[in-house]
C-alpha cells in the first residue's frame, strides 16, 4: 500500500510539473505567432490609411505607412512580456507603448489595442 502511495504522489507531481511548463509557453507560442507581415487598411478621418508591419524572429520590426499620400518608414524593437505587446519604435524615436493583444480567424487577424483604447486590425500576409 505504501509503494502504491509514492508511485501515485511522483504521478502527481510530474503532472504538475508538466502543467506549469505550459503556462510558462503561452507567450513563446504567441511570439512564434506573431512573426510575420501582418497588413491593415482602413477608412480614417475620411482618406485610406494601410500599414504593413514586419515582426522578426530577432524581436525587431519594421513598419511602413502611407495615408494622404505619405509614407512613413518605421522601425524598432518588439516583445511580449505579461500578455502585452511591448513595441519600441527607434525610426523615428517615439515613447514605448505597451498594448493589448489577441489572435482570431485561426491566428491570421492580429488585433492590436493601445493604451487609449484604439484598435487596429491586420491580417496575416
């Protein structure tokens, strides 16, 4: 009886210890997911605004945007720390913002919500 009880308690405690490792990957598998070009265009303040943003592996991005006939070139840094999308711009220097983040339509949409509250959606390239 006594060999059935610690054979059940290391059962026990493998399974926990194999529970925990997942917690501890949500946010690999969602950089894993974010990698990639993601595309938005959408109607703003009356004129066509798209944005194309690269993440790459080495946690930097580059971003272009074009809206009223502009185009904007950026560039900078990324990383996801306690569910949050922390996005660094270097080119040109902005403040660091820290947004929420979600995945749907089978991982290909990425919706991005800064600290205001605005939402943008893109899709997976």
């Amino acid at each position: 009886m006594k060999k059935q009880l610690i054979i059940f308690g290391v059962i026990v405690l493998l399974i926990t210890i194999g529970l925990s490792g997942c917690l501890e990957n949500k946010s690999k598998s969602d950089e894993d997911k974010i990698i990639g070009t993601w595309a938005s265009s959408e109607l703003f303040q009356g004129s066509t605004r798209n944005i194309s943003i690269i993440f790459l592996s080495n946690k930097t991005f580059e971003t272009v945007s074009t809206y009223k006939g502009e185009t904007k070139i950026g560039s900078g840094t990324w990383r996801i720390v306690d569910d949050k999308l922390e996005i660094d711009i270097t080119k040109p220097t902005v403040s660091p913002s820290i947004n929420d983040y979600n995945f749907s339509n089978n991982f290909n949409t990425l919706t991005i919500t800064d600290s205001t509250g605005t939402k943008i959606d893109f899709t997976k390239q």
